[in-house]
C-alpha cells in the first residue's frame, strides 16, 4: 500500500473518529445549507451565513474549496485569519482544522466543496 493511501485510510478513520468526515457544520439554527451534491466524490453545499454566524471549528477529511460569492466571511485556519470578500477563494487541504464567521454587517453566501477520494 503506498503512503498516500495509508494517509488516506488514517485520515478517514480519524474524521470518523471526531464524528466530522467530509462535512463541515453549519451554525445552529441560523444557516439553511442548500446542498446540490452528495457522491462518494464530491460534496457541494451553499451556506448563507447572516452577520454574526459562525461555524464551529472542525475538519474534513479531504481538501476543501471556499467560494464566497455575496459578503465577506472570515475563514480562520493554520493559525490565521484570511478575510475572503466576493468572488474570491480559499484551498484547505485534507485535515486542516479551521473555522468560518460572517464578522460583518450584511450576508455572506459562499459555497463549498468538499472532496472526498484521496486518489
């Protein structure tokens, strides 16, 4: 079995492990997420966050593509804070803990994209 592969199987195991595996939480009761697609591949979400909404800190399993499309959101993440505003984008690679937050004074959307294989 080649390194990546193990890695893969390590990181599997331990998202599950946290409960966390290839999906990122949304605040309680103030986020509708709007999920347009679920495969073994892939998972694509729309999350609108209103001001003050806030993800808890979590992780994926594999990397993860932040696509702001309306607002500004904070993604804090590697022991920083990027401010990401419209149209523009973030990489996360596979488990890296981080965190979102709407710190403004009007909505944010944002989409996210969730890859699930490791090959």
């Amino acid at each position: 079995m080649t390194a990546r592969l193990m890695l893969c199987g390590v990181l599997v195991v331990l998202g599950v492990f946290i409960g966390r595996a290839t999906m990122a939480h949304s605040p309680q009761g103030r986020v509708t997420e709007q999920e347009l697609l679920n495969n073994d591949s892939v998972r694509i979400v729309l999350l609108p966050y209103p001001p003050g909404a806030a993800s808890d800190l979590h992780l994926n399993v594999g990397p993860e593509i932040t696509i702001v499309q309306e607002g500004e959101l904070a993604l804090y993440a590697k022991g920083k804070r990027e401010a990401l505003g419209p149209a523009s984008a973030l990489w996360l690679p596979e488990a890296s803990a981080h965190l979102a937050r709407n710190e403004g004074k009007r909505p944010a959307k944002f989409w996210s994209i969730l890859l699930k294989r490791c090959e």
